[in-house]
C-alpha cells in the first residue's frame, strides 16, 4: 500500500467515534475493550478476572493520538471475512473482532490468527490509548 494510500484510502473512516475490540481463546474465555473517542471513554472487560473490569476517561491528548494513530493505520486484515471462522473451538481456538464506527459508516475487521499485523498494531493502540500492557 502506497504512503498515499494510507491517509487517503476509502475505506479508512476518517474521523472514528467509536473502536471495539473483541478478542476470544477457546477454554480461555475473551477481552473486550471499547473507546468512544467522542465521549473520551475507555471499557475494558475481561470474561475471567471480573476484578479487572472497569471504564476510564481519556484526556484530550489520549483520544487526539488515537486519532492520528487510527489514520495512519493500514486497514488490511490477512484474511478476507468470507474466511473466518467467528466461533472459537478446538479446531479454530482464536477469534478477534474489530469495529470501528464513524458518523458515516463503521468498518468490521475479524480474523483467526493472533499474530496478525493489524490486530498487534490495533492492541498497540489499545496499550497507549489505556496505559494497560496487555499479554496476549
């Protein structure tokens, strides 16, 4: 993807309100993380340690860099939708799910593989934009 491309693709929402993430591990249970970038509000949620969910305000400068990183990101998941398999088991044990909602339209990118380039750049954003290391 040319660097043109990247700040001026079609498919990138160029002012996102809302980003979801959802990530699932088969007997492991799942995360999901929201951020209103309108509302500067983080959520987290983790399915197995109760303790650990909770909802944050962001400041200005955390939702401003949230934004900058989102429209230079590469919105180019590995596999196309029509190949993923969205229900965790023994045989697919992986599954994530990326919402990213406009004013206009919301992009959905999902995937089976947790190594995947834009999922671990999307995580990143989740790490900077919470001040949370996450381990998965």
């Amino acid at each position: 993807m040319s660097e043109e491309n990247k700040t001026n693709a079609s498919h990138i929402i160029q002012n996102p309100e809302i980003i979801e993430c959802k990530y699932s591990i088969f007997r492991h249970g799942y995360v999901h993380a929201f951020i209103n970038l309108e509302r500067r509000i983080f959520y987290w949620q983790d399915s197995n340690q109760w303790n650990k969910n909770y909802v944050r305000s962001l400041n200005e400068e955390k939702t401003a860099k949230a934004r900058e990183i989102l429209k230079k990101m590469p919105y180019q998941p590995m596999l196309s939708q029509d190949e993923v398999e969205n229900q965790v088991s023994e045989n697919c044990p992986f599954y994530w799910k990326i919402t990213i909602r406009g004013k206009e339209r919301a992009n959905i990118y999902e995937g089976n593989d947790p190594s995947d380039g834009f999922l671990r750049k999307f995580m990143a954003l989740i790490e900077e934009t919470s001040d949370l290391t996450l381990f998965w």
